[in-house]
C-alpha cells in the first residue's frame, strides 16, 4: 500500500510503497529510550521504494556488536522517522509508524526483544481511557 509520512513540524516528508503486514514492534530498551516511549513500532521497507522529501538529521547508533545504525530524525522537530544500515548504501529504512498518516491500518504482526518489554504493558486495557484529554489540566505533550 501507498502511505505518506512526516515528522510533526513537516520539515522532512516521505511517500512510500509498504508491505503493511511486516510492521513490528520492539520493545528493546534503546528503543524505548531513543523514541521516548515504552516501545516502537517500525515497518521496514526497501529504501528504493521510499521517496524521501527535506533533509534529515543522523544519528549514528554503535551497538556492543560494532554493528551501526543510522537514526534519522528532524533536526528541528526531533520527531524520529526512521532507521537503516549505518554503512554503505541504505537498503532497508525501518519507518517509524508513529509519523505515518495511515497508522491506524498499520497493525503490529510480530514483537520482538519481549523480555525488555514494561511489565504492565498487558494492563493497558484495563486502564480508564478518556476519548479525549482529561478535564484536568493534565498535559501529555
Ligand atoms: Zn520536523
Ligand atoms: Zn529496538
């Protein structure tokens, strides 16, 4: 399926062809701690079917392995848009779905690095959900 995608100030932009069955989530700690969040949710896709809009900013990750990463983000947003491989020519971007428009069809089929996961994620469901924000003055962003 076609999606477009974009960091929040709309500095850096993409159009993509994805498979929507291959989106995983990763509950590995640098993960939850390079998006903020108590887990990411990715879609990997081929870069050459990605069409990239704006520049992004890099950050290189070194895992313990050597092995590196490149992040991509908004260098003036700092919304995450995606990963690839930190050497040679990008084969593969690990698109953020959180900054895709059609992320509501996007629907996790596989999770991995399960033992990092926060324990009370199971929970969740069961947690009063307001459809919008709080009458209190809670602020969430
Ligand atoms: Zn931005
Ligand atoms: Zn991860």
């Amino acid at each position: 399926m076609q999606v477009t995608g974009k960091c929040y100030c709309g500095a850096v932009s993409f159009k993509a062809s994805v498979d929507p069955t291959r989106v995983v989530v990763c509950h590995c700690t640098d993960c939850q701690v390079f998006s903020g969040a108590p887990f990411r949710a990715v879609l990997p896709t081929p870069a050459s079917d990605v069409e990239v809009t704006g520049q992004a900013n890099q950050y290189i990750k070194v895992a313990e392995s050597g092995n590196r990463r490149i992040q991509a983000f908004c260098g003036q947003c700092g919304s995450h848009l995606w990963a690839t491989e930190g050497v040679g020519e990008p084969k593969t971007m690990n698109l953020r779905i959180g900054c895709i428009e059609e992320r509501d069809q996007l629907v996790p089929t596989l999770q991995i690095w399960g033992h990092s996961a926060v324990p009370w994620l199971g929970q969740l469901s069961t947690v009063p959900v307001h459809s919008k924000g709080p009458s209190s003055p809670l602020q969430a962003d």
